[in-house]
C-alpha cells in the first residue's frame, strides 16, 4: 500500500475527525490540560468558556456602533467575499487574490455588513469583512480591548508567552475564508453570530493540492474592482527567478470534487461551529476555513 | 538548496545539541514543565533527579549479590558486546543480529559483568547484559521493586498513564546499543556506575541510512556463537513476500564516515553521560545509542 495513503487512513482510523468538547458548564482547561492537547497537536472547544467576558456579554451591534461611533477602520473588500484565495486572474489563469483594502467609518461599515446579511443588498454587492491581523484588537479597536480578557491564561501559563497578535473580525456570511493554515498556536472566541469551521490536521497536505499561486490585489476602480499583480516590479523580480508566488491549498473538503489530489479522499474534515461564548484551540500549522 | 538540507541546517541552528540540565539540585520538573518537553519533542536531563530512590542511595555490587543471591535472570549474550546491532552475517552480508538469550544464576552473572570490567577475563570473552524490556522490574526483579520509585510523578500525571514498562538493566561498558529508536517516552534513571548516551532528533531519518536487515540470532553452540536466520520457516515467509528483514540505521554518530547519506554530516549529535541518581528524558522517536 501506499505509504502516505496508509499515514492518512491510520491516522483517521485513530483520531476520528469529531472535535473534542471540554465540560460546557464553561470551565477553562487547566495549562497542563491545555499543553496536552499542543503536544498532540489537536484541536477542542469549550462551549461557553468566554461566557464571562464583558464583551460576550454587553456587545451587540447597536452596543459597538456607539463605542466606535467615531473609529475609522481597515476593511478588506472583494466582489464575491473571497479575500485571500484562489481565484480566476485576468488572463485565465487561477492567481491568488488579495482584497482591496480601504480605511472606512466603523459605523457605516457595521450598517453595510448588516444590510448585507439581512438581504437588504443587491445580490451583486461588495462583501465588506474587517480582517486585519495586526494585533488590532490592542491598536486599531484598544477603546474596546478592555471588553475582553487581556490573555487567555491557561495558554499564556502553558506556552510561557504573552499573545503575539489579539485581532477582532467584524463580518457577515458572505465572507468566505479559503484553506490556509498558519504557525501559530491560535484560540479563537466567538463574541456574535456562529462561524463555521473545517479542520484538516497537518498530514492532510498531501490532500490539499497546494500549488504556487501568482498574488493579485484586487483594486476598485471604474465602480467595480480589477485584479492587478502585486508587485510594483514584477518583471524585475521574475529576472531575479522570484515570480512573487505563494504556495496556496487548491482542494477544499467543501468542494471535494474539484482540484482534488489522489489522496483527497482519504481526509477526514473535522467541522465545528461556534456559537457566541465558544472557545476553539487550532493548533498551529492546522489548514482551516 | 535542498529542502531536506536546509531542514536540517535550520533545526539544528535553532535548537543545537546542547541537552537542557534542569536545576542541579535534583528538583524534578512539574508535569507541565514536563509536557512542554514532551510537546517540543526534545530530551532532558535533571542530575541527581533520582538521588532519593533507595536504589540509588543503597545499591552495590555486593547489595544486589546478597538482595538477588537466589534469582534467575536472563541474559543476552553477544560474543562482542553488540546485540540487536547490524553485524556481517555468515554469507559476507550485513545482518540484524540479536543475541543468544539463557538464564543464568544472577550471582554468578553480576560476578561475570565485574570480572570483565576489571579486565580479569580475556579480551575475546563473550559479552553478556541482562537486557530485558518486558517490564522486568516488575516481574523478573520483583523482589528489588520496592528500592525504587513506582512511577515517575511528573510524567504519570501529566501524560495520565501509569508506566507501560519498568525495566532494570545491567551489564558493563563492553555492551554498546546500536542507533535505535521506539514509539515511547522514555526516563532513564542512573543507579550504578555511568552510560554515555548519543541522541539524534527523529528529523534525522534521512541521515541515519536506514536499511532493510534479515533478522539472525545468535546461537551458542561447539564452544562459539552462530548466526542462525531468524524465522523457523524462513522460505515459507520469503514466499508470502515478507523477507523477516527490519529497517534498521546503518550509521553511526561515533564513526560518522561509514555508511554515511548525503545528509549524515549535517547531523550534529546531542551527547550525555548520565552518573547514579541522574535522570534522561528520551521523547518517543529519537534515535538513541
């Protein structure tokens, strides 16, 4: 048998792809419970482990639309929600497709994104997603930072750092993120509405059909948005033997038939949606979308 | 540059091969201190961890002789100190040879081992190292199990598992283990005397020339040792497509330029000696000699 094919089927056969639950009367892992689940590299959730938080508990729209009544903010905008993920370049060819990035007042921006979702929108509009990582949460958004916990303490305890990056994102359904993973050991909190999560563990990548992908930036421009290179000196870079490429997940379990490798099959995607007060652990080097 | 070579290079300049001496005043880690060990996968070692074992502070040559004067153990013999280790077996090519295994009384066993150590036996004298691994402790040598401790705290409760063996060896420096690695974590206390310990992280595979060996065993026989293939029934299995070979590393840290891969010099092995009451963290997978 094929040896990767027999890695991913054993690894599925032992590990199953149901994410693990914490008690969900809210109780916080212990650090050593915590590092357990980083050495093994896996994922859980603790339904209503961020119940406490004074931002799970007074937010609401009308609640942020005061408390960042006079914020300008960075929001990333693309035509169909895709921000970040393999699209269709200009010349045919599959590209990847970096938003448009624009500095927008909070309140309008937090009307547009709720219009959007109640369907008061034309099908056709701009999907608006704030999505900076830049540790926004203590820069861009610092009047609301004391509205959660400033660190997650049994990870801060376990790992023996300080969080590197604390980020808000402000979206609506239509904000689609593509497969992609990150090395960096993450817990997110959901404060609003769900989010809906698909996992596949770091064996996975033989699934993934990672392929080196050109980076475009989307531009608006003549009332619609043009997909542009992004590099200022491309042709110097491709003479240098840079064609300012990134390796990017092709496969995506939710079209399972598209792009597949021939071990696609074989991966387990474990899905996960989390409510308002729901904590996840993504392991790093996790793919997620 | 080769990506198995720049892994290689990067792993060791951000790690080195200088092993973590935690506080020499024989504090044992706590279980979460352990466990960012175990999920960073690298060894350690606390002198004097195991000072207060009763072993420690009680055994001797003449202690074991009296304590185990009516016991059976079993041995493994080699005629030069290397068992379980790639040897040239009778048709000229490298084998996997394991040893001839008899019980013997143990004082007269522990007074063999001492002899050679002394130099009082000739230099062809035959090796032999009690060597068992079937939790011995527990069984074998059950009536010393009390001079040690049960379990170690740190590991038990952070890994919650109760030990899956406890072995006690014993032999003298003519014993050398060959690179090897196993699927479990492992502490190492030091009772008696010293062992020289060469570690390799489990990123090393592509250095270590693994290679398909067919299984021998020694047998003692007309005053010498034979090397005899292993299964009863050798043609039957070579029919079925199962060879009865092992993979096995056929390079060595200690003579790095035999049977050397294109990647075995960006090795840089992790060496410790371990002295009585010092006690080693070998994580599951590391290549150990």
């Amino acid at each position: 048998m094929d040896p990767i094919a027999e890695l991913l089927t054993s690894y599925f056969e032992l590990n199953g792809n149901i994410i693990d639950e914490l008690d969900d009367d809210g109780t916080e892992p212990s650090p050593l419970e915590f590092m357990r689940y980083v050495a093994r590299n896996t994922p859980f959730v603790v339904r209503r482990g961020a119940a406490s938080w004074p931002a799970v508990q007074t937010w609401s729209m009308s609640f942020l639309r005061k408390a960042l009544a006079e914020h300008i903010v960075n929001v990333a905008v693309t035509p169909n929600g895709y921000a970040d993920a393999p699209t269709i370049g200009p010349d045919g060819e599959v590209i990847f497709a970096k938003p448009w990035e624009e500095d927008q007042a909070f309140p309008e921006f937090l009307d547009y994104v709720v219009q959007q979702e109640k369907g008061q929108l034309d099908a056709s509009a701009e999907t608006r997603y704030a999505q900076t990582q830049n540790d926004n949460l203590r820069h861009e958004y610092a009047s609301v930072f004391s509205h959660v916990y400033k660190d997650i303490p049994f990870a801060r305890i376990a790992l023996q750092r300080e969080p590197e990056a604390i980020n808000l994102w402000i979206g609506n359904s239509h904000s689609v993120t593509a497969m992609h993973r990150d090395n960096y050991e993450n817990i997110y909190v959901q404060v609003l509405g769900q989010k809906h999560f698909v996992l596949l563990p770091p064996l996975c990548q033989p699934c993934v059909n990672e392929q080196p992908l050109r980076q475009y930036n989307y531009v608006r421009a003549d009332g619609g948005f043009h997909l542009i290179p992004e590099a200022p000196d491309a042709e110097e870079q491709v003479k240098a033997g840079d064609d300012n490429s990134v390796p990017f997940a092709m496969w995506d379990p939710e079209a399972p038939g598209k792009n597949e490798t021939q071990y696609s099959r074989l991966a387990e995607p474990m899905r996960v949606t989390l409510n308002p007060g729901d904590m996840l652990y993504l392991p790093a080097m996790w793919y997620v979308s």
